[in-house]
C-alpha cells in the first residue's frame, strides 16, 4: 500500500529541476533576491485577518493551531503573539489593522537559514541520528527531500522509523499512515499523503526511535519538540504555535517563509542552509 501512496505522491509533484538544487556558490544577495522572486518572500498568502484569527484560535486552544503542544497560552495575547510574528517576518504589522497583507522579508529567512545551516552541519559531522516530517507534502517536498539527501550524503544518519505505523480515528472513513518518500515522513490517509496539522505521525516516529534531530513543520514539529527532541521547525507566519514555542526556549531554530508556493521556488532555502560562507 505504501508504494501505491508515494507513486501517487509523486504524480502529484510539478517536473523537478536538478540544476536549482545543486549546492554551489551563491551570494547572499543572489538567495534573497530568489526568496523574492519565487514568493518564498514578500507578501505572504496568507492575510493579516487569517493571521490574526490563527492567533486567537491558538489563545482558545484549539489542537488545530497548538500543533501537539501544550502550555503555550499562559501570559500571552494576540498582541503578543504578532509581535513574534513581526520579529521573525522582519517587518511591522499595522496593529489598528484587521485585515490586508502581512510581508515576510527575506534577510530574516536568510538568517534563519544559516543559524540552522550549522546546527544541519553539526549532525552531519557528529553522524548524529536526524529524521525529516512534512505535513506540507507538495509544497515543500522538494526542499525537505534534497535536504534529507544533502545531509545523508554529508554523513548524518538519516532515519526512517515507523513507517507503515497505520492507526484508525474515530469518525473517519479511512486510516492514517505513517509513510516515507525516500527519508521524508509524511501523514497519508492511505490514499495520498495529506497535508496536515495533527502531531499523532511524529507520536508514533518516536515510540519507534528517538532522534537526535528533527526537521520538521506543523505537527510533526510541535510534537518532537513537546517530547523534547532537538528540532528546526519550518513555520509560517499563520503558524504561531511554533514561534511561541520558540519563545519560550524550547526550540532554537523556526524558519519563517510562506508555505504555499511552489515546491521548486524553495531552491533558495535550500542553498542558504547548506552553504557555509553566503558571500
């Protein structure tokens, strides 16, 4: 069943441009303007309104936004929580403002990219245990699927556990399923992979194994780092859970970009977490 799920995947993937993804020397100014054009950066899609309401669904606990975390209300307000979200998309949000566009801009993302550059580095020299979950399994298939490779090839122990871990829902038609393209977990309903919020993949990844290392979005983040796991987390800026997270000291590195372009105008990410020295 698995094969079937990846082979629809992929089918759901646009053609893959290898020469994006080549690690090479870039500068930083060539990777920023990238972010810009391929809307990684820039005006986010999603909305100051839908910003806003994700931010008080997270203030009224609902599991969609807490993203398998807990405690992450206590002293916080909406007010407060924009002002995480403005640091980390590196411009200000208009706070008399109800809706309109939020901008995300790009020396932040670039920032964020190198910091987390050296932490990927690290477990690759150390041969540290790191496993890859999305649960945006088209738009950032390829950033995670090139990383995961990148980063085996550089000597980390790349780690797959629990696929195939099935498990039923109540008030579903289907099951969920653990399952893998090459070293990238994703939730499949056991169709196609779906994409998701629900932390209960990563609840089963590990009960099978405990990473070193997760790299992560959504709820497979917000669980290893509820289980304590040492993770960089990938967020949007409608994705407060894992900055408040942040905030609170329980993960170093979110990376802040916009989610839903596409899967090959993430190339510029890719590059600024594993080149070493952006000239």
């Amino acid at each position: 069943m698995s094969t079937d799920v990846i082979e629809a995947h992929v089918r759901r993937l646009p053609r893959f441009d290898p020469a994006l993804w080549t690690p090479r020397a870039v500068t930083r100014a060539e990777v920023e303007r990238a972010l810009l054009a391929g809307l990684v950066a820039g005006w986010a899609t999603h909305p100051l309104d839908n910003v806003r309401g994700n931010a008080q669904m997270l203030l009224d606990r609902d599991p969609d936004k807490e993203f398998g975390l807990t405690g992450l209300q206590d002293g916080r307000s909406v007010e407060s929580i924009l002002d995480l979200v403005e640091t980390a998309a590196g411009s200000p949000i208009e706070r008399e403002a109800r809706s309109g566009p939020v901008e995300i801009r790009p020396e932040p993302i670039v920032d964020a990219c190198m910091a987390a550059g050296s932490r990927l580095r690290a477990a690759a020299a150390d041969h540290e245990r790191v496993v890859f979950a999305t649960g945006h399994p088209v738009g950032l298939a390829y950033l995670y699927h090139e990383l995961a490779a990148w980063l085996a090839s550089n000597g980390a122990d790349v780690r797959t556990p629990a696929g195939g871990a099935r498990w039923h829902e109540p008030r579903l038609d289907h099951d969920w399923e653990v399952v893998y393209w090459d070293d990238v977990a994703m939730l499949s309903d056991t169709r196609a992979p779906r994409h998701t919020h629900r932390p209960y993949g990563m609840h089963r990844i590990l009960e099978a194994e405990r990473p070193a290392l997760v790299f992560a979005d959504h709820g497979f983040a917000g669980a290893a780092v509820e289980a304590g796991v040492d993770t960089i987390a990938i967020a949007d800026v409608n994705d407060p859970a894992l900055l408040v997270a942040q905030d609170q000291g329980r993960l170093e590195h979110v990376l802040v970009f916009d989610d839903h372009v596409d899967p090959n105008d993430y190339w510029p990410v890719f590059l600024a977490l594993v080149t070493p020295d952006l000239g």
